[in-house]
C-alpha cells in the first residue's frame, strides 16, 4: 500500500497556512499574566501569556514595541491583541503582539486624570508646599505593610547606612477596600510622634494594586502631615498621585532609605575633618592672640607712669655723668697745660722769668678754678631746675596731691564721654587703687 511521506518543513507550512488563513486567529484578543518577560537588545519584547490552565507564547516585533503605553513587567494582568503565526523552521506557535493594555486600564485611568487634575487646581502638587528632607534623620516612619518585603528592605537599607537611626512602623493595608482609610490613619499617627521623616510605600503591581495610593483621602492625608513624606510606590514605571502629593518621591521603598537616612560613616569622616579644622583654626588664633597681647603688654609698659618717671630719671642719671667726664676731661686738660708750663720753666732759669711765669700760672690756675666752680654752679642749677620740672610733671606727686588716676578695662579715662552707667572703673592714687562703678555721667556745660 502506498502512502505520502512529508518533510517536516512541509508539515510546518501546512500549518501554518492553516492557522494563518483562519479568521479568528488573524485578529485575537487574549487576556493573561504576563510571564517571562524579556527585552531583547534587537528591540524584540518576548513573554509568555498564562492563566490558571494555560501558557500562550508571545512575541511584541520591534516595530510594535513603540506602540506600548507601559513597560512590560513579571505579574501584570493584560489584554494583548495581536494574530496567531508558527515559526515554521521550529514548528512552534505564538502570538504576534499588536498591542498590549492593562486589564481595564481604560475606566480606572479616567477615573486617575480626572481625580489628578481636580487636585492639582486645589494645589496639592504646588511646590511651594514640599518641605525639604532633613539632611540627618534620626526617626523615620513608615505607613506599609507588616509582613512584605518593603519594611525588611527599608530596614535592611537604613540600618547599612546608619545603624543608630531608629525605625517605627505602622502596619497598614496595603491593597484591596479598606486599605486607603488605614493607610490614613497610618499617617496621622506617625505624624503625631514627632518623627522626622516619614516613607509611605509599598511594592509593586497592577493598577488596581496600586489604587489605594490614588484616592484622594491618602492625598490629603500626606498633604496635611506636618513631618515631610517620602512616597515610595512601586517600581520606578509606577506611578502615583500618592508621589506626586508627597515632599519627595522615591523610585523604590529600598531608594526611599537611602534619601531618608544619612551615611553615617561618612559624616562621622566630616566631623573629624571638621575638628582638624577647628582645632587648627583655634591654634592658630590663640598664637596669634598670645602675639597680640604681648605686642599691646610692651606698649602698656612704655606708657605707664612709673615706665616715663624712669626713662626721666636715666636721663638725668646720664646728663650728670655727662656733666661729670667734661669738668675731668677739662681739669686733665689744664692740669696737661700747668705740668708743660712748668717743664718750660725749668729749662729757662732766670728768676724774674721763673717769678713771672709762676705768678701768670698762678693765675691762670685762679681763673681756671673760678671758671670751673662757675661752670659747676651752673650745671649744678641746670640740674636742680631739670629736677624740680620733673617733679612738677611727676604723676606720683599729681597723685599724692589730691589727684587720681582712673583707668577702665586697663584703659586711662580721658574723658568722660567714654563712661556710661554701670561702667566698673579703677581709681589710682598715689598709696594704692579702689574700684568703683559709675553711677551717673555728667558733663560740663558750654
């Protein structure tokens, strides 16, 4: 008996031709979740379609995949349109992809615009009302659920960054009816605490996952706390009016951490190189504060009193010396003179010339004597008058007659201009100093 034999290429192509030319399966919708999804680096997007009894192999081309509203991810819940086509040199089918929505997106997005743009006219995404992330939080809050992975990631972060900060959960629903209210009052209470921040999140999902974060009650309840809000809703393709309404959004609640909690290792590296710079600073001022001091100390000396009743009396002490070597420089002198004269006498021997010579000696020596105690008279009086002008100028002797001195802060008082009431002053007198404090200030009229 004769049979026909085919190749596998001629089977595959008879099938495909089968599949392509019925109707239904030119143009098909197929609702599913998605499963296996991968972008591939020549633009393909390749997943698998599957329900509770199935798995349906699907391909977006790279011409198709510019026409996806969303990025496709593990888990969604979608409608794909698109045809049925076998790869004939596998003899596999799949589905050509077309278009991709999210499983009743349409009415839940309206519903998202409408409620977005009704908040945004009432100012609750104005960024005049975002309040700055505190730059080194110490408590953070955080409105999720008890038993996900995003309080375990959240702490898991924190603690890396910063084990002493402390963490304080309310537990809230986080999907499904009733989870807007608790996420609510999630955020009341953490806001009564006095935390310093707070992080609002959950992992991600569908649209209908993530729609608690898109109820106006939530909005307003991240609006009206007083302690600033990190939302942290999903992955980073999601979003919410949630992130829009808080002070600072946040592409993963792992990412939240990191913008709430400071490093503290490297503030602790700042800290140091700030004590260096302190310590340097204050080094350098005390040196040159202590230079100071000495330099106005020098000044203080030579201004003093007692410093220019000194510096008088050495010059008196030096003009006497002065006074002193000329008389004996003069006396030497003469005396130089009388010895040669006498010498000149002894080599000419006549008696009157001898007579003569030693009457003229005699009275050179007179006039000498008489010139010398005139001149140490005079000097003398020099002395006495430069004596008595400096015990007039004395302030020891302007102290002991009734005088004082007064000085403010180790400052002299010139002039009663600088005082004020309730200024504490010193008064020098010549036995000694009090301190007073003044009472009143006149001044003199005219």
């Amino acid at each position: 008996m004769n049979k026909s034999v085919y190749s596998v290429a001629q089977i595959n192509g008879y099938i495909k031709g089968l599949i392509g030319e019925d109707f239904l399966l030119r143009n098909v919708s197929v609702r599913g979740e998605l499963s296996g999804v991968k972008y591939a680096s020549q633009g393909y997007v390749f997943f698998s379609l599957k329900d509770e009894s199935g798995v349906l192999p699907c391909m977006v081309g790279s011409w198709d995949v510019k026409n996806l509203t969303f990025r496709l991810e593990d888990g969604q819940s979608v409608v794909v349109t698109g045809k049925i086509d076998v790869a004939q040199k596998y003899g596999q089918y799949r589905m050509m992809v077309k278009a991709v929505e999210r499983e009743g997106v349409g009415k839940l997005y309206e519903q998202y615009l409408r409620l977005r743009e009704k908040l945004r006219a009432q100012g609750l995404f104005d960024p005049q009302y975002k309040q700055e992330i505190p730059p080194y939080v110490r408590t953070v809050g955080v409105a999720t659920s008890a038993t996900g992975a995003v309080i375990n990631d959240i702490k898991r972060v924190a603690w890396e960054r910063n084990p002493y900060v402390k963490i304080v959960l309310a537990p809230c629903a986080v999907q499904g009816e009733g989870a807007a209210a608790q996420i609510c009052r999630a955020i009341e209470r953490l806001d009564s605490l006095g935390l310093d921040v707070i992080i609002v999140g959950r992992g991600g999902g569908s649209l209908e996952d993530l729609w608690c974060f898109n109820e106006e009650s939530v909005a307003w309840a991240i609006f009206n706390c007083q302690t600033p809000v990190i939302s942290a809703v999903g992955h980073e393709s999601d979003f919410t009016i949630a992130d829009e309404v808080a002070d600072r959004r946040a592409s993963t609640p792992s990412n939240a951490a990191e913008i709430a909690v400071f490093e503290a290792e490297a503030l602790e590296g700042r800290l140091a190189a700030f004590r260096d710079l302190l310590r340097g600073g204050l080094l350098r001022r005390t040196a040159a504060s202590q230079g100071r001091l000495l330099r106005m100390e020098k000044r203080l000396e030579r201004v003093r009193p007692a410093a220019k009743v000194q510096l008088l009396r050495q010059r008196q002490q030096h003009d006497a010396q002065r006074l002193s070597l000329l008389m004996r420089q003069r006396a030497a002198g003469k005396r130089e003179a009388l010895g040669l004269l006498e010498a000149r006498l002894k080599q000419k021997d006549p008696a009157v010339r001898a007579q003569l010579l030693l009457q003229r000696l005699l009275h050179d020596r007179q006039t000498l004597s008489s010139v010398m105690r005139r001149k140490a008279a005079g000097e003398r009086e020099r002395f006495k008058l430069l004596m008595a002008r400096l015990e007039g100028r004395s302030p020891v002797r302007r102290l002991s007659g009734g005088y004082a001195f007064v000085e403010k802060g180790s400052v002299p008082v010139k002039s009663a201009a600088v005082l004020a009431a309730g200024d504490v002053i010193t008064v020098r007198f010549s036995d000694g100093a009090a301190d007073a404090s003044v009472e009143r200030v006149r001044k003199n009229e005219g």
